[in-house]
C-alpha cells in the first residue's frame, strides 16, 4: 500500500521485447511506494501487491518517460568510436559531455 518500503525485482521492456532495463542479477530496487521516487505507472502498479506477487504491466508514456523526443537522438558515426569497439544493438554506451561528465547513451 502507499508508503510501504517496497523491494521489487523488474524487467522494462519495449513494446517490441527489447529489454532495456533490468535487475537480473542486482539486488531488487528498493523505494517506497507511492512517493513518486518511481515512474508513476511502475509506482501505481505496485500499490496492492501481495509479497511474491508477479505482474506484468504495460505503462503508457505518459506515466514513464514521456514521448520520444527527436531532438536528442543522435546518431554516431562509426568512425567516432574506438576502432577496437564492436557495440550491438541495445548496448550500452558511455559519453563524455563538454565539461567532462559521463553520461550513458
């Protein structure tokens, strides 16, 4: 229920079946529920869980990360990347940012 200390173990993935998120092999994400710590449809889906319950949930973007934004997908020619790296589909990457930051892309 809304404020219980809730450790959930997930899997996000695409609506085509891509993974892109999951703690597999982590430690469960801890939060508390309904404390909008979480995406807000990952935090209402578990509202009401009993403990070991398994759920699958479809969340629109609107209640995860919103819609996708043109504006910030690039693409990387392959030149720009270490010749050594051989990147798959849905791999991963670190980038350094003007001030020297790392993000992942």
């Amino acid at each position: 229920k809304t404020n219980d200390q809730v450790k959930v173990h997930y899997t996000g993935r695409l609506t085509d079946g891509q993974v892109f998120d999951s703690s597999e092999g982590r430690e469960p994400i801890a939060f508390t529920a309904g404390a909008g710590q979480m995406i807000k449809g990952f935090d209402d889906a578990v509202i009401g869980m009993e403990l070991n319950e398994k759920k699958t949930i479809n969340i629109p973007a609107a209640e995860a990360y919103g819609p996708v934004n043109e504006q910030l997908v690039h693409t990387v020619d392959r030149t720009q990347l270490p010749a050594d790296m051989n990147p798959q589909v849905g791999e991963r990457l670190m980038a350094g940012g003007p001030e020297g930051q790392e993000m992942q892309v």
